[in-house]
C-alpha cells in the first residue's frame, strides 16, 4: 500500500498508473478504522481497479472542541488493517495540505431542510465543516465512485446533495451499517465507552428494532408516536441521555404525520452514553 501524504503526490502517482486503473473507487474515514470502515474497502475493491482510503481527522466538523481532542487516533493499527484488506493508497493529508488558506469556509453550501434538521439541530455547523472536507477530497482524490457508511445517514444524504449540487462525475454507494454480536453499531466513538455503557449502548437498536416492528404492525403511525415510544422504552436507563429519536421520509427527512406511507422511510437516533455521543439508523421498506 503506498502512503500519499500530499495532492500532488497522489497527482503524480495517477498519472503514472492511470492507464492501469479503469476506475477509482474512494472511502473518506477519519481512522480509528472498524469493521464499518473496512466493509467500504473491500466493497471498493470489488468494482473498481484502485482503492483508495483517506484519513483526516477533520477539525471543522467538530462542533465541540473536546470531542475533537478525544477523538480516538490509532494509525498505526490503521495502517495495518488497510494493508490487510490490501487498499492500494492511504491518502494520509495533514491539516496544512487540506487547509492551505485556514480554515474559513466561504463556499457553504445550502443544503436546506436535510442539513438543518436531526444532526443539524443538536451539532450546528458540522455539515458545514463535514461537505467542506468532502469536497476537497473529492477533488483530491478524483474517485469514479465513493464509499460511505449508512450509520451516517444524513451525511450520506448530504454528501449526494453535494455531487448533485456541484455536478461532479461521482457515483456515491452507501453500505450497510455493522454491527457488533449485540446489535450496537460499529463506531470509532465506541472504543470511548466502558463495559458496562457498552451493555447499555445496545439498548439504541433494541429501541430501534422495537419501533419498526410496532410501526410494521402499524401500532404506531407518526412520527409523535414514535418518539414517545422511544423516549418511554429509553427512560428505563439514566444512563442514556437521548438528543433525539425521529422517524423520518428517507428523500426529504421530513417527519410522517401519518400512514400508509408510499416511500421508504427511516428511524434516527442519537443519544449520549458515558460522555460519549453514539448515533445509529434503520430502513423501514
Ligand atoms: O464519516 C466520517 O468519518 C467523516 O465525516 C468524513 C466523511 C470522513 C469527513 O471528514
């Protein structure tokens, strides 16, 4: 695996394999690499000739700087795993190289309703930073098609409005959330939790799973129904303190007033346990 510290490095070297690469496929992670990230990897090297892996833990999506300080940084042990799954580049830029100008953002892009609303509300200006960053990878990196996590969904959301927005070649594939045995999903924040939040941060799918199968069995038909399920189910455990469970349209993340429902539609939670802030999702067809 070669190890690109700078654009135009990765430049040079496309130019010397170009013709050996029929497509690039890319996965943007900020390392503490998981399962999660490797399925995106290997899901690259399935279609494309060259994968490419980047990490930069990006200071201008983190909305609270404490989080930014612990956030967990192991490239070693990162390195290790993207040579395994045989990634061909790590794309590995610091701060200057991606900030060359600081860190202002003067090409924000409005992204409405979709980067207002959940993760919007309760972290104010990470999209900002989060589309800022993606960009610039995007245009570093120069991928055919790109790999991102559905634990992220509105940031996936966000990022297909960002290709649309800035019409760029890019074929965006969101791949399936993993999952720990006791159905917490895989997340570089949950090396932060002890034991026994661990334990109790299985409880997010749990109410998540239990929602969607009251939602199944129409029991439950709005969104107000189904966040005070979730609120009723979560209260249990003084332990989880949750920022927000939404069922929401998956095109528009408008709330549902009402069923049947003609579009796929998805439940969002996020919640913090132990100090430590954990997101997570799931479709309902
Ligand atoms: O999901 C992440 O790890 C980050 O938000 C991303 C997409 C790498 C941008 O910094």
């Amino acid at each position: 695996m070669l190890i690109i510290k700078t654009i135009q490095e990765y430049r040079n070297q496309l130019v010397k394999t170009k013709k050996e690469h029929a497509t690039i496929g890319f996965a943007p992670t900020m390392g503490a690499l998981h399962e999660g990230h490797l399925s995106l990897i290997r899901r690259s090297k399935e279609v494309n000739s060259l994968s490419v892996c980047s990490i930069f833990v990006n200071p201008t999506q983190f909305n609270d700087p404490k989080d930014f300080e612990k956030y967990p940084q192991t490239i070693e042990a990162d390195i290790a795993l993207l040579v395994k799954e045989k990634c061909d580049i790590l794309f590995l830029p610091d701060v200057k190289e991606m900030y060359p100008d600081g860190m202002g953002n003067t090409g924000k892009i409005d992204f409405g309703f979709s980067a207002k609303t959940l993760e919007g509300e309760f972290r104010p200006g990470h999209f900002d930073g989060m589309a800022q960053i993606v960009e610039k990878l995007l245009l570093a990196v120069m991928p055919d098609n790109l790999y991102m996590g559905q634990k992220d969904f509105q940031q996936a959301m966000i990022v297909s409005l960002l290709i649309k927005k800035r019409k760029l070649p890019i074929h965006l594939e969101v791949c399936p959330i993993k999952r720990e045995k006791s159905g917490l999903a895989m997340s570089s924040r949950n090396t932060r939790l002890n034991a026994n939040d661990l334990l109790i941060a299985a409880e997010l799918y749990k109410t998540l799973k239990a929602v969607k199968s009251q939602i199944k069995k129409e029991q439950i038909t709005s969104t107000a129904q189904a966040e005070a399920a979730a609120q009723k189910r979560l209260q249990k455990f003084n332990s989880i303190k949750l920022e927000y469970f939404s069922w929401r349209k998956v095109t528009t993340l408008k709330p549902i007033a009402a069923t049947p429902l003609s579009e796929q539609s998805v439940l969002l939670i996020a919640a913090w346990i132990g100090g430590v802030r954990l997101i997570d999702n799931v479709l309902i067809d």
